[in-house]
C-alpha cells in the first residue's frame, strides 16, 4: 500500500512534517528519496522543528551523519557518498538506539536498513509543488499514516 500527499507551497509541506514528527517514537526510521532539490533536506529540517530541535539542520552529505537534541534524538544521515562502500558504520546503534533516524539516499544502504521503515518519496512538481509518495513498510508505519493522513 502507497499514500500520496500533494503540497503547494513550502507551509504545506512543513505542516506535514510536523504532523508527522508528532506520531513518531523512538526507533523510527524514515528513509527519503528524491532527485537533487526535490526537498528531503527541508523536509527533514521541518521534521526537526516538529520534534522541538532548534539548531540549524543541514545535510550531513560530507559527514555522513548529524545528530541532534529534542523530543526525541533525530540522527538525519545523507549516505549518497557511501554508494561504492561495504562498510558498516554502526547501523544497529544508529537504527536501534533513543532516536529517530532521517535516511536521505537511502537505497544505497538498502541492506543495512531496518526491516520496518516509513520510505518516503519525494518528486518535485513545480517551484514550491510536491508529491510525497508514503510506503509504509510494516504494520507500525502502516497505522502511522493512517494517523497522519487523518
């Protein structure tokens, strides 16, 4: 089962965001994908926001991994330099541990991601247009946007 949510603007999207940081629980695992400025960044900075984080978040693209402080822990990981590396970074700890994790890219470590996760797509429509194509993968995230698009 897929859901799809059209926004308009970059409110919209935020609204969404927040909702959507509102439902989540420790151990969670949301994975985006979308082309360059399709808006995973923004997403997930809104997501931040959402889950009470008042730092700047930008993508960890050469760092691989940022991690900040809220409601919950939010680990916001950008693996698109790690698509030739077999390497394992820790991904229980990361997966398994007191936060939320924020994959963007992440079917370059698609062996390496829990089973059940929210997948996110995010496909640009215009300027400030979006399409978020939601796949719930297991029942946890099936009922979660359930909730969400309630």
């Amino acid at each position: 089962m897929k859901y799809e949510i059209n926004v308009d603007s970059i409110e919209e999207t935020n609204l969404l965001a927040h909702k959507l940081a509102n439902l989540l629980e420790a151990q969670d695992t949301i994975t985006l994908e979308g082309d360059l400025g399709a808006g995973k960044t923004t997403f997930t900075q809104a997501l931040a926001k959402g889950l009470g984080i008042n730092r700047t978040v930008n993508s960890p693209t050469f760092t691989i991994m940022k991690q900040y402080n809220g409601r919950l822990p939010l680990n916001h990981l950008d693996v698109y330099r790690l698509s030739d590396s077999e390497e394992d970074l820790g991904w229980n700890e990361i997966f398994y541990g007191e936060g939320v994790s924020v994959v963007e890219w992440a079917h370059l470590i698609e062996d390496s991601l829990p089973q059940e996760r929210l997948a996110i797509e995010i496909k640009r429509i215009d300027e400030n247009g979006r399409k978020f194509i939601l796949k719930p993968i297991g029942s946890r995230y099936e009922e979660l946007c359930k909730e969400l698009l309630k």
